[in-house]
C-alpha cells in the first residue's frame, strides 16, 4: 500500500510539473493580404496584426520575405498574453506586375515557423483601362 501511495504522489506531481509549461501562442487575423489591384506608387504598407492567446510572453525573433521587394517589420518587445501587435510589411509597388510574396515569422510560440502572404497586382498609371493613351486616327477627327 505504501508503494502504491507513493507512486501516486510521484506521478501527481510529474504530472502537475509537466502540465504547467506555459506557451506563447500567435494568432493572426490573416494570413493572406491581398493588395488588390494597385496603382505603380502607391502606398505599399499592410498590417498582419496578430494576438498572444497563449500563457506566456511572445518573442518574434526574426521576419524576412522571398524579395527584396517586400520589407517586413517586427515587434521589438515581447507580447504579453491577451496583447496584440502587428508585422508591417512594405512591399515596393514601383515594381509593376502580380504581387505574389511570402513572408516567414520565426517566433517562441507553439507554432514557431508561420508563414504569412501577400498577394495583387500593381499596375501602371496609364493601364487603367487601356483605353486613355490610345491615339485617334486621322478618320475619326473628321
């Protein structure tokens, strides 16, 4: 009896250990923001905001995308549990093409590795319809 009872204590408390390791856990509103289509230098920042719904501070320990055409930012400081805070992405709309862009968040959460995207299209001032720069023919001035 007296085995069984301390071998009830141990595991009570193995398990009461094990059981208190507290995590960060990051949440984001989105994972995907689509730029839509936008015109060639146009304001190119956007906001993932994000959420601690774990037990424990969050630490970002680092953000980078696929280009150099996308500029990620992150928080400094760590995310207390229940704050929220944004990674701020800029991504250069000079470039005149498909936005199709990822971004990878390494953090200390129970999900470490998240990987966030950025998608539309950028295009030239003088393509919003196709129609402004076409030239008239001699015919139709008469």
């Amino acid at each position: 009896m007296k085995k069984f009872c301390a071998l009830v204590i141990i595991f009570t408390i193995s398990f009461l250990g094990f059981s208190q390791n507290k995590k960060a856990v990051i949440t984001f509103e989105k994972t995907v923001i689509d730029y839509g289509t936008v015109d060639k230098g146009a304001n190119g920042v956007r906001d993932f905001v994000f959420t601690n719904t774990g037990d424990a501070p969050l630490i970002i320990s680092n953000v980078k995308s696929t280009c150099g055409c996308t500029i990620p930012k992150k928080p400094e400081k760590p995310i207390l549990p229940g704050e929220s805070d944004k990674i701020q992405v800029k991504y250069d709309t000079k470039r005149v093409g498909f936005i199709r862009k990822s971004i990878s968040v390494t953090s200390n959460a129970s999900n470490p590795n998240v990987i966030l995207k950025i998608t539309g299209q950028v295009i030239a001032d003088n393509n919003k319809t196709g129609l402004e720069n076409k030239k008239k023919s001699i015919v139709e001035d008469y």
